[in-house]
C-alpha cells in the first residue's frame, strides 16, 4: 500500500526521534511538559518569559547537575502560554524529570507527517456571500494561522489588493527574506527538532533551506491558500480546473509557521512534536484566531495512541482552545484501517475528506468496444485517435524480474522488446503511478493503465505520458488480456468532470477513536480529494526525479486539504457570531453535517465498493457551511466539562490540575457518557443506560421536537421530548435512555441519529452503540 499513499499529504508516524542539536547517540530529544504558564501578570512581556526559561534551567539543572549542561541540552523553552521545553537527554535523565512534582509528562519527541478552484462553491460559499447581509470585508480582522511546510510568499493567493491595516491585535512577525504584507502578516520557521540526524550536518545548515519559513515543498501554500487565499481568475493546471482560486475566508489574513521540513535523508522527514509545540506557542502568543494543523498520525490496527498530555498536537491544541482559538486537524490518510484516525482529542475539530463531484477523467476503451472511466491529468496524448495493442505487465517482464515487481511496474522489470508501442496494464502499488509511466515510456510503452488490486482510491495524476487510473475494473481488464486473441485498447485525453458521485475518500483515517471510544472521531468530512489550489514555484510536481516542471498551482489529495477547507469555514461562521466558543462552533459544524450527497443520496464509503458509509468514515457527516451558519442550537462545552472529562477517563488532579493552574477536585461520580459532545457513542454497552446532554439556544426562540432513528437492536428513548426555548442562551437539559431490544445482540457497533427540530433548524447527533466493548476491528 505504500505508493498508493505517495501522492497523498500524510502518511504514517516515522519511529524516529528528532534530534536537537548535535549530541551523544544515546541522547534524544524529550518534550518536558509543565501545564500551563502563570506570570502573574495579564499582560506578560518578556521579562516574564526570561524568568520562566531561568527556571526551566533550573529544573534542568537539577537533574544534568549544572546549569551549564542545562544551557548545553536545552533546545526550546516554551514560554508563553504552554510551559515546558524541549531538551536533548538520556533515557535516565527522562526518567528522573518526569518524577519531579511540577512536571506533568515527559515523551520522547516523534514525528508526524503531512497529510481551489471547484470546492468553495461545491460548499456553497457563493451562495452565502450572495446574501444581503455580507459584508465583502467580512472576515478581515479574522487571522488564520497555519503549521505546515511555511509559505510561498510572493504567491498570487497571498496578495493583498485593498485590503486594510493589520488589526491591532497582531504581535506577529516575519522572518528575514518574506515579504509579507497585509494579507500574509506572520512567517516564523522552527526547525530544532528537524535538524539533521548527524552533527556535521548543522555544517550546512546555512546553506539549506532550513532558516526559512518560505516553502520549497508546496504542501504549506497549497494548503493555507485552501483555508484563506485571495480569489485568482483563470487559475489551471495545464488546461484543467479552470475557474477561480480562492480559500473559503479569502479576506482573512494568514500566518504560516513552518514546523515541518523537507528530507535531508530518509529518517529527517517530517514534523517533530517539539517543534509543532514552539509554532502552537508562537501563534497562540502572535494572536491567531484559528489553527489550522495538517499534521497527523495514522495508527494501524491495535497500535496505541499517546495519551492526551503525551501528545504535542493535543497539549499545542489544548492551550489554544482555552484561548478562544479553533484548532483545525487533519484526521489522518490511514483509511480505510479502522482505527487509524489521529488527532483524537475531543478539543480538537477533526477533519476526515471526501470525493467531491468534480474530477479529472479520461477512458479506456477495450478493443471489445467496453469503456472504463478512469483519472488523470496526462499531459501528453497518443500518438494516433487508434486501438493499440495491450498487454499485461507481468506478461511483458525481463526473464530475471519478479513477477509482481514487474506487475507493479517497477524499475527495471520490462522488457522493450515486448514492450514496445504497447499499452501496458500496472498495478497500482509499490512505487508513485508516475514513476510507473515513466518505467512504461523508457521499456517503450505507448501509454499506461493502473488497476487497483484491491479497493482504493483514483487519483488524477501528472502523467508526462498518456495514462488512466481505473478504480475498480482490474478482473476485467485482465480476464480481457488474458482471453482475447488481440487485446487492445485506447486511452482517451483528460477532462475536467463534474460527474462524479461525492462519497467518503478511501484513505481517509477511520474511527472508532482507540485512545477513547466514548468520543466519535473524525469530527466531520470535506473536500480532500484532487483540490487544486496554489503550490511553491520550488517544489516537485510529481515524485519522478526526471519532472522539471514547476508550477504555481497544483492538484493534491489528503485530508490535509480537507482540514484547511474547514478552517476557512470556522472563520466564516466566527465572523457572523464573534462571541461563540470553539465548542459552539464545532457543534454547529457537527450538527449541521449532512449524511447523504449533493443529490440527496446516502453518501457512500469509495472504498468497500460504494456502500453505505457510516460515522466511524464520516463523523457527524458531510460538512454544510449555510446549515452551520444557523444551527439553532448547539451543544456547548467549557472548561469545566473537560475537567469532569480527565477525572471520567482516569486521570489524577494533581496531574491535569497543572493544565489549568486551578486546583480542582474530581466528582465522586463522573461519566464519560455525559460529557457533552455533539455525538453519542456508547461502546460495551451493558443493560441500560441514560446520559445527558446539554443545548443552548443561539437563534430565535422556539420549540423543538426530538426523532430518532434507533440503531439496529437498540432502543433509545428521549425525555423531554420537547424543549422551548424563549431567549438566545438560554440552556435546557435532556436524558436519553438507550438498552438492547430483548433477543437482539449486535457485536460490533450499530448506528443511529437524534434530531431536533423545530420545523425551520434540524440539530442531529450520529449514535453509534456496540453491546461488546469496541476493538479496532468492530
């Protein structure tokens, strides 16, 4: 499966650790969380953040034996809002700071990875600007933050024609050698972490890219231009996509912090946690009003996630929600493994990605007349509008290869003398589709078919020679070959299609969330499939070495451009209710989401050969920006509630207390199930149960009436059914009750919905219920 994932944004977690500075083999980098910072002052400068580096030194000290050696292994003092620092130290040192009294986790610093001109109006961002009542300054004060690859700066998409000042508010800077303006007003890069394996790489370190925040990767300005870029007519990509470019808030302003790095060698790729902890510290500080953080894990099957103080994303995250500040994540391209989605913790909006109704198509028409509709976005044609011959790759092999490396296309597999002025059908997998073209092309190939060999998604590559991808059809293609006398075949030219059926994306990370079951992840679903959207001049346009083409725009696939597309939205709906919490305004995206398609079919899962998709794909559903504008109520969360949720999960008070920097103290009884997230999941359920939910009114008064769509073998049962609600705020309770029918006994998890409406807004929450405890594989 590993080149089916080339082309997408994020993969998987690397199990190497990121070295600071130079040091012993023995010494890593750590991550030494403290909780939160107490200057004692509202206003800290930075006076107060020397003082709290003195004392990270000390703490240090205190177990290196000299402040000296403290000054030696420190890499980052994190000083603003999150408290703790990142240093270079033996396993036993770890050991011994993690038992100090004022120290909350110490980890080992891994890494993440990464994860237009169609999608805005897909979302109906047109149709919202239409209205009367928008503003085109709309969104202007709004600032969206974003930790990825850094920015191409002097990107159309991040230009600042009449635009006003900077809003006051911004303690943000640039780095040396960005333009930025007042549309791109912060570009700050954070690269300990990153830094080369070996010590005479900080030789170079001059010399490289990694003194910058300016992308040389494309990743980052693709997809900051997605959440917030300025609207560019006539933006393409060699001929296809044709339209504007623009982000969903294209008035806002953006800031980019660059934490994750190209490779210097095959284990320095990636986004290490102690530096995704210094930009979440540095925008939280410099004023961001959204996160938005295309950066993820992807778990496999049965391996454990870290627990929320473990985890840089979570702990970065966290500071900003207690700031008022929305983080946006990319839920993870693991799909379709269930478990696989990352950035589980419920502060967190978790986006997974969707297929929308556009593409880039071409067909394969058999010789026996058959036609298969495929993806790609092949710049070269056949040479002739003719049937050529067609043959299978594992038929076509040099004596000495393999026969599924040659099946695979991989290099040095064809043979040309069999090759030649043929179509050669691949299968996908093993190496990047294009690399396989090129294979094709120097054994002699006319052109290419990839087939998928098991259920996956269809991407529109950048083909330099004539190719198509067909998601399903492999047998056919095959069994074609393989029984005709003269198998042949034509691959047609792309174009761009507004034909497909929007569904669930095949890699999209799937739930159940292992860390906590009871908490439904991913949140929602987006657009993340074949988005078109800026890109840096001085990145790759494809994996082939060969490719020397650059480009301004390009097509990428990832729940990393899901996530930014919902970013822009949270700053759409903050700019039409400025006072609404991060919670608010996740459940208003959450409750508003729609299960089935533009066309009002049942959305569908790409990957299990289009049937029904369910939450653990899609969350609450397909996000609905209008809906979300105006969900009547929400389900609101505060502090509070996630102190009853770390006492529900286990946690000490002494432990999280250091979160808050409040002493608290837990309930005698807390419940998980009660915590008061816009969806119910209710794994091992035993007998019955009644939970708890709390809605607040934020539209006109009104009385709203509950439905429900039980789960199979479940019964649910709401009281009251009815709530009024007379003025904006105001908040009502409601208990549900939910067992297993006599007789029935579902294993693994069945799925329903709660509505509530009141004739004009529908607020629903997904319920999803197993009888046995959940495993990664229900």
């Amino acid at each position: 499966m590993g080149s089916r994932r080339i082309i997408l944004s994020l993969l998987v977690i690397s199990v190497f650790s990121c070295l600071g500075k130079p040091t012993s083999a023995t010494k890593k980098a750590y991550v030494v969380y403290l909780g939160s910072h107490d200057h004692g002052h509202p206003k800290p400068n930075e006076e107060h953040f020397a003082k709290a580096t003195e004392y990270h030194y000390e703490l240090l000290a205190s177990v290196l034996g000299s402040k000296e050696k403290a000054k030696e292994s420190l890499i980052y003092s994190y000083t603003k809002y999150i408290n703790g620092f990142a240093a270079n130290l033996e396993k036993e040192e770890a050991e011994k700071l993690a038992k100090h009294p004022d120290v909350v986790s110490v980890f080992l610093s891994k890494k993440k990875t990464l994860q237009t001109t169609h999608s805005w109006k897909f979302l109906g961002v047109d149709k919202i600007e239409a209205q009367p009542k928008w503003k085109t300054s709309e969104g202007s004060n709004l600032i969206i933050g974003a930790l990825d690859t850094g920015v191409w700066p002097e990107s159309e998409s991040f230009r600042d024609d009449g635009m006003g000042p900077i809003p006051s508010k911004w303690k943000g800077s640039c780095d040396k050698g960005i333009p930025c303006n007042r549309k791109l007003i912060g570009a700050k890069h954070f690269n300990y972490g990153n830094l080369a394996m070996k010590a005479d790489m900080y030789n170079i370190i001059e010399e490289t890219d990694q003194t910058t925040a300016r992308d040389t990767e494309g990743h980052g300005t693709h997809t900051l231009s997605i959440a917030a870029g300025s609207p560019i007519p006539g933006t393409n990509i060699f001929g296809f996509g044709q339209g504007t470019a623009r982000g969903t808030l294209p008035n806002a302003r953006v800031a980019a912090y660059k934490v994750c790095w190209p490779p210097v060698d095959e284990n320095t790729t990636g986004c290490c946690d102690i530096d995704i902890l210094a930009g979440f510290d540095a925008a939280i500080h410099d004023g961001v009003d959204i996160i938005s953080a295309s950066i993820a894990t992807s778990f496999a099957a049965g391996e454990p996630q870290p627990e929320y103080y473990m985890d840089a994303t979570a702990i970065g995250a966290f500071h900003a929600v207690k700031k008022g500040i929305v983080v946006v994540c990319s839920a993870g391209n693991g799909g379709p493994d269930a478990s696989s989605v990352g950035n589980v913790a419920p502060w967190i909006l978790t986006v997974g990605a969707s297929v929308m109704d556009r593409g880039f198509s071409n067909y394969v028409q058999l010789g026996d007349n058959r036609r298969f509709k495929g993806q790609s976005l092949a710049t070269t044609a056949l040479p002739e509008k003719k049937q050529y011959p067609l043959v299978n790759a594992a038929k076509v092999k040099l004596p000495e290869a393999d026969d599924y490396d040659a099946l695979a296309c991989k290099e040095g597999t064809l043979d040309p003398e069999l090759v030649k002025g043929k179509i050669v059908a691949c299968v996908d997998g093993y190496i990047p589709r294009t690399i396989k073209g090129q294979v094709v092309a120097d054994a002699g190939g006319v052109g290419m078919i990839v087939l998928n060999d098991m259920p996956s998604d269809c991407y529109a590559d950048l083909h330099l020679h004539p190719a198509s991808h067909l998601f399903e059809n492999a047998t056919t293609i095959i069994d074609y070959i393989a029984d005709s006398p003269n198998p042949t075949a034509y691959i047609s030219n792309p174009e761009t299609d507004f034909g497909l059926n929007p569904a669930l994306a095949c890699f999209s990370s799937r739930g159940p969330n292992s860390l906590t079951y009871d908490v439904l992840k991913p949140d929602i679903i987006a657009p993340g499939m074949s988005i078109l959207a800026s890109y840096s001049p001085e990145g790759m346009a494809t994996e082939l070495p060969t490719d020397k083409r650059r480009l301004l725009f390009n097509v990428l696939s990832g729940t990393s451009m899901a996530s930014p597309h919902v970013a822009g939205m949270v700053g759409v709906i903050k700019s039409s209710h400025p006072d609404w919490t991060p919670s608010e305004i996740k459940s208003a995206l959450m409750t508003t989401a729609r299960t089935r398609d533009h066309l009002g079919e049942t959305l569908l899962d790409q990957c299990t050969n289009n049937v029904e998709a369910d939450p653990f794909g899609y969350g609450a559903g397909h996000v609905r920006l209008v809906r979300a504008l105006d969900p009547g109520l929400v389900y609101p969360l505060t502090m509070h509630d996630y102190w009853n949720f770390f006492c529900s999960i286990g946690y000490n008070e002494s432990q999280f207390a250091k979160f808050f920097k409040k002493p608290f103290v837990c309930p005698k009884h807390s419940c998980i199930l009660d915590f008061n997230y816009p969806a119910i999941t209710i794994p091992g359920l035993s007998g019955s149960v009644t939970i708890s939910r709390l809605l607040k009114n934020v539209g006109n008064p009104g009385t709203y009436n509950a439905s429900i769509i039980e789960p199979w073998g479940i019964s649910v049962t709401v009281a009251p059914k009815t709530l009024k609600f007379e003025k904006v705020g105001e908040k009502k309770m409601f208990w549900l009750t939910i067992k297993a029918k006599d007789g029935m006994k579902p294993k693994t998890f069945v799925f329903g919905k709660l509505k509530w409406s009141d004739g004009v807004h529908s607020v629903r929450s997904p319920i999803s219920v197993s009888l046995e405890q959940a495993t990664t594989d229900s």
